[in-house]
C-alpha cells in the first residue's frame, strides 16, 4: 500500500542492510511495509531485538542527497528466531516463545515496502534470509499475502493452520525437520530494476 511519505525507488542512491537494528527502526520499517491490520506491536519488536538479535535485519535507503545528505528511509526487514518444534503439534500460539538453539527458525517477518517488491533490495533480504536459516531442519513462518506464501513454498512449507486473526486472514506454513527444494541451491538471477549496491 504505498503512502504519501514512501520514496521512489529511482531517487535512491545508497542502500545499507543492518544487522541487529535499533528497536525503533524496526517497528519504522514494519509501519512502512503493512497496513495497520498486519503492523506488528512496540512489545513485539522488542522482544525479537532483545531476545534473538541476530535473526533482525533492517534494510535502509538514503534518497535524494547523492553525497551531501539526503534523507533516510526504512526499506524493509526480517525478523526470525528459533521456538519449539513441539508448537507444530497443537494450535499456533498467539505469541512464540524465543527459545535459543533449538534446531527451528520461526519466520516472524520477512518483508519490503511496497515500491520495492519485485526489487534487488527483496531479493537481497531474501537470499540472505535463506543463508541465516540454510541447515535449520524445522521452520514456521507467518504468511499474510500471496508473496508470503511463494516464499514458504520454495522453503519446503506447507499450509499448516489458517484462521482470521483481528477480522484478517492469516496462515501459518510450516516444514517439520527436512531440507527444503531451494536450501541446497538457492537460485540467483538477474537485476528487475537498477539501484545501488549494498553495503
Ligand atoms: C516477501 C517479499 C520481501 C519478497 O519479495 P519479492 O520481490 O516478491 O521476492 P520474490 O518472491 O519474487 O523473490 C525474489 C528473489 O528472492 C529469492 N528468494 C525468494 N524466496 C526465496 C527462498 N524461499 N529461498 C531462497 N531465495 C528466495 C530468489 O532469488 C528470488 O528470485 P527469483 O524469483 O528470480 O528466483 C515481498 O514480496 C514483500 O515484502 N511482500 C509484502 C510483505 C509480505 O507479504 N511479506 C511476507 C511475509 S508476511
């Protein structure tokens, strides 16, 4: 849903992914990418900064100021951690507990503002999404768009609960314990649209 404060993908003219960001820059870069049905909370964000700070990326733009300024902007994010495979086995809980070094990745967010589907900068946080969880058996991911679920699918998930969450669809998808189609070799193909390296 683009907003009147979303910049266009031609003036940007540097891109930086950070690891481990600041608490309010995730829950920017959330605000910017959803719709208030699916916009996460403040409480959640922290929780996923404090509790398993290498599974956040933020994805950040500057437009407009080529080397003498220019202005800012949150692009996108992912946001995962590991939880308990034994979850799979009854009702998806409303909040998922952070649980360290158990052999799963539950993908709480993976996500671009909407001028940039379809961009290098979705394809980067994609692929590099896939080589922080590459090796992890069990996965889970939150799907609320049809973007969401192509993803799950090339991870090897299925559909494995769907309900209407605040009068809004969600699904879950998930693989128990196996290796994906895509983990092995994940593909790399060619720029759609022309835009800085990232740094
Ligand atoms: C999810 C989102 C970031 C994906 O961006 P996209 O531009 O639609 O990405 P695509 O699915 O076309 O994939 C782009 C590239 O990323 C890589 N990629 C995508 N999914 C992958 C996966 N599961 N494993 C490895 N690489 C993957 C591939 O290189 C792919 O390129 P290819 O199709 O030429 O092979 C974007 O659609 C988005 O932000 N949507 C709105 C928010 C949303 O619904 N998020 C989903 C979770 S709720």
């Amino acid at each position: 849903m683009p907003t009147a404060r979303e910049p266009a993908p031609h003036n940007l003219d540097r891109v930086e992914a950070v690891p481990r960001p600041e608490v309010r820059a995730v829950l920017e870069a959330d605000h910017a990418c959803y719709p208030p049905a699916y916009r996460v909370s403040l409480v959640k964000v922290q929780a996923l900064c404090d509790g398993f700070p290498e599974g956040v990326t933020l994805y950040r733009g500057r437009f407009g100021g080529g080397r003498l300024g220019g202005t800012w902007h949150p692009l996108g994010y992912s946001a995962w951690h590991p939880f308990d495979p034994d979850l799979l086995e009854r009702p998806w809980p409303t909040s998922v507990a952070i649980l360290p070094g158990a052999p799963s990745a539950y993908l709480y967010n993976y996500s671009v503002i909407p001028a940039f589907i379809g961009s290098p900068i979705a394809r980067e946080l994609m692929t590099r999404l896939a080589e922080q969880i590459r090796g992890i058996p069990t996965l889970a991911a939150d799907t609320v768009s049809i973007h969401g679920v192509r993803a799950a699918q090339r991870w090897g998930m299925r559909l494995h609960e769907a309900r209407q969450v605040d009068g809004a669809p969600w699904e879950l998808w998930a693989r128990r314990g196996g290796a994906g189609p895509r983990d092995a070799d994940p593909p790399i193909s060619g720029p759609r649209v022309n835009r800085p390296p990232l740094t």
